[in-house]
C-alpha cells in the first residue's frame, strides 16, 4: 500500500490503486444509507478527494461519525472513479483512523466566511483555510521560479548577509541590531559608544542585499541573492511591511537596457509558470477574489513592456485631465495613483519607467549626462503599479563618491564598495522584486499582509 497526497489521489490514473492518506478533515455529511462523506484536504492542492466511510467500518459509530472540521486522519481504501459531477476519483476507505481530533466548540475555523483582518489574528491555523493554501502554494512556486530562471541563464545564488552597517537606501530606516544593555548603555562624549558593541560599531538589519551583491557580480559576473530584508517604516498601508523577501540580480557587463531585457523575462517567466503549475489556486483566486486575474497576467505575457522616461510620464499624466490625490510635478516621486493609470488606462500593458530625477534615488544610481537625471529605472504592472525597481549602477570612482556626499553619507565608511569602482571597474546593472508584491500581482489579492506567512508590521510581531 503507497501513501499518496489528496493531489494523487484525485487524478484518474489512481483508479484502482490501494493507498493511504493523511489529512484533515474539511467537511463531513452522513447519508440515511448508513455510510458517510468526508472531504479530505492534505494542502497539497486546492482541490479535497472525497471519502466513503461505509457503516461497516469497526470504528464507524464511535469515531468517523463524529469527525468534526479540522480533525486530522489517516484513511485506507481503495481509489475509485467517481459518479458524482466536479471530480474524477473518490476513495472507498477500508479503515479510517483519527489522529487528532479538533473541537467544535473551540476551533476557529469551523465556520466559513472569517474575514481575513480576523485569520491574521490567528496566522497559525490561517494556513489551512482555503485561500492561505493557495497563497502559499503560489509563493513556493513564485520561489522555485526565480532560481529557475536565473540558473538557467548561468547566475550564481549568492547569500548577502542580514546583518549589515552598511544603508543601502540612504534612508535611514533601519532596524538596530545591538547587544548593548538598554538599561545601562555605555557612553562616551554623552552618546552611546558603540565601540563596545557586539560588532565595535552600529549594525543594523538590512534593506538590501545589492551593495554586497555588485562585489560578487564584480568578480564572477553575474548573481543574484533572494531572502529577507527589513524597514523600519511607520507605515501601514496595504502595501507595506517591515520585513519582506527581495530577489536581487546583479550583473557585470549590463547597461540600463540589458537591465530592462532581463527584467521584462524574468517576470514574463514568473507569471508563466504560476499559469502552468498554479491553474487550480489561479482559479480560485479568478473565483473568489479577482475576477480578473487570468485576463491580466494573459496580458502581461501577450503585451511587450512599453518604455519611458520619467520626464514623459510626467508630461503624460499633467495632460491626462484627472484630479490626483497626490499633486503631480517633475522632481516628484510618483504615488501608486500616477503608476496604475499609466499602466492600467494610458497604456494598458507593463510599463518601463527610467530617467529619473536624481534627487529621488540613492546614491549608487548613474548619473546622466544631463546632471539632472540617472539610470534609473521601475517596472509597473496592472493591478499593482510599481513591481520592479533597479538601475544602472555608478562604475566612475569620483562620481559616486560626490554622489555619496550629495546625500550626506560618508565615503570613508564605503571603501570596500569604492574599491570596486578602483580596481578594475565595469559597468554593470541590477534590480529588485518584492516577492509579496509579485504574489500580490499573480492573485489579486488586497492586502500585502495575507500573502506572507507572519506578517511583521507596525505593533505587530506575533507568532
């Protein structure tokens, strides 16, 4: 006897296999023929196999009809095609054992309809409801397809370390990493000496794994890191967490329209692959969230990316005769408004914006000939706005070191990213996805907060 998941079991070709399975029990209804139904649910697809618990069974009265939603069991029995409409194949159990029992009374999830502010309240039971399954289904292969693209085109995966001084935005928004006693911090010249910190400096978790990425693409031509990274933003927007996983390549040998080539791929693969392995949860998100999910990652695939200046953009929307929320003008950073409207209405298809002011962006950027924009460059997607960020990075040694101390940072402590640019420097380009905004693009769904595991934001780090 082979033990098999639920998504084996309901494939035809299980017909007339003996198997065992393990799951959870999502619903079941007893008939008046002396027999019951279980719908059985191991989270390997969206989709439960029915079980037929027939009468006969030594532990039917005692155990099977008192299966209540959410307890665990393990069924034997024979896979069969089925009669009833929607599925293929249902399973006759020759034994049905529980595993753990889960109690009407108290188990959260025995009813339907929990809205999702209330499942974030109980983020460790959220994933075996129906559209946490598929979220997470979704992320995994969201996650398998960004080292498939990259390995196939010769990347190296490279893991940039989480505890960092360096600040790769230049923003300031920064989670401290310190042994020192709160209590008892010592001082020196009345400010706290860090010198007598863990690492003899401030040390922070990181925003991005880039700085330390370029050293490696410097070296070995082209990697890409994927993992987490942190800001410490008082923000609590729909669209914003304060801990999130990034996927960062980094190449040598790359100019700004290498960079938009490799982007535009990368997400077409994405999105093509969460249509081939993901139909099921795609179809359920189309059912249950976003009517419109396949017509819009079908017109991601179906559509080149449009590209265009920031400085058209700009002049785009000023005409466009809408009243923003948010005052457009050049030199300003475009809102999520400005972005959905060039996307979704003016263009209606990706769009590549690049050339922007270089009063908006870090530091790192390459400067334009023009003294007043850089190489910069966000990729913007229906439903969502911006999904992709990146540039050309600064490879002229005085360049980035003026760039350095236009935005206040001190150049004496970036000298191991100086000596890139000192010691046989390239051009060369990179970019970052946000992994829960992608999966936030491919389902549809509202809030960045249900489509990670443990939400990390504002007040709130639970479980």
């Amino acid at each position: 006897m082979d033990t098999i998941s639920v998504s084996d079991a309901r494939r035809a070709e299980a017909v007339g296999r003996t198997v065992r399975l393990r799951g959870w029990v999502r619903t079941r209804r007893d008939s008046k023929g002396g027999f019951s139904f279980l719908e059985l649910n191991d989270g390997s697809c969206q989709g439960n196999v029915q079980v037929v618990a027939p009468g006969e069974l030594p532990n039917y009265e005692a155990v099977v009809k008192h299966l209540h939603t959410g307890a665990s069991v393990a069924v034997d029995g024979e896979v069969k095609a089925s009669p009833a409409k929607g599925q293929a194949t249902e399973v006759l159990a020759s034994r049905v054992e529980l595993l753990g029992d889960a109690d009407p009374e108290t188990y959260p999830l025995q009813k339907k309809g929990h809205t999702f502010e209330f499942l974030r309240t109980i983020a460790h039971l959220r994933p075996r409801t129906n559209t946490f399954g598929a979220v997470a289904r979704l992320r995994n292969q969201v996650s398998k397809s960004v080292h498939d693209f990259f390995q196939e085109r010769g990347f190296l995966y490279v893991h940039t370390p989480i505890v960092t001084a360096s600040d790769c935005e230049g923003a300031g928004e920064l989670f401290r990493v310190t042994t020192i006693d709160p209590d008892a911090p010592p001082r020196a010249d009345g400010k706290v000496d860090y010198s007598k910190d863990f690492f003899g400096k401030p040390a922070f978790l990181t925003v991005s794994g880039q700085l330390q990425a370029e050293t490696f693409a410097c070296g070995l031509g082209k990697v890409y890191t994927f993992g987490p990274t942190f800001r410490a933003e008082n923000s609590n927007t729909p669209r914003h967490l304060a801990e999130f996983w990034m996927v960062e390549p980094e190449m040598a040998f790359f100019d700004l329209t290498d960079n938009m080539d490799l982007a535009e791929a990368f997400l077409k693969r994405v999105i093509t692959d969460a249509l081939a392995h993901c139909h099921d949860d795609l179809e359920f998100f189309r059912d249950r969230v976003d009517k419109g999910v396949f017509d819009r990652l079908r017109g991601v695939l179906a559509n080149p990316f449009m590209r265009v200046p920031y400085t058209a953009a700009v002049d785009i929307l000023l005409k466009s005769g809408k009243t923003w929320e948010y005052p457009v003008a050049w030199g300003k950073d475009l809102q999520s408004e400005h972005e959905r409207f060039l996307a979704e209405q003016h263009f209606d298809c990706p769009v590549i914006l690049y050339d922007y002011p270089r009063t908006l962006k870090p530091f790192y950027m390459r400067c334009n000939d023009d003294g007043k924009t850089v190489r910069a460059m966000d990729v913007l997607v229906p439903g969502v706005g911006e999904i992709i960020g990146g540039s050309q990075r600064e490879e002229r040694l005085d360049v980035l070191e003026g760039r350095m101390r236009e935005q206040g940072l001190n150049p004496d402590g970036y000298q191991w990213y100086l000596d890139l640019r000192r010691y046989g420097t390239v051009p060369h380009s990179g970019f970052g996805l946000g992994l829960e905004r992608t999966v936030l693009f491919l389902s549809g769904m509202a809030n960045i907060r249900d489509v990670i595991p443990f939400p990390r934001t504002p007040g709130n780090a639970e479980f």
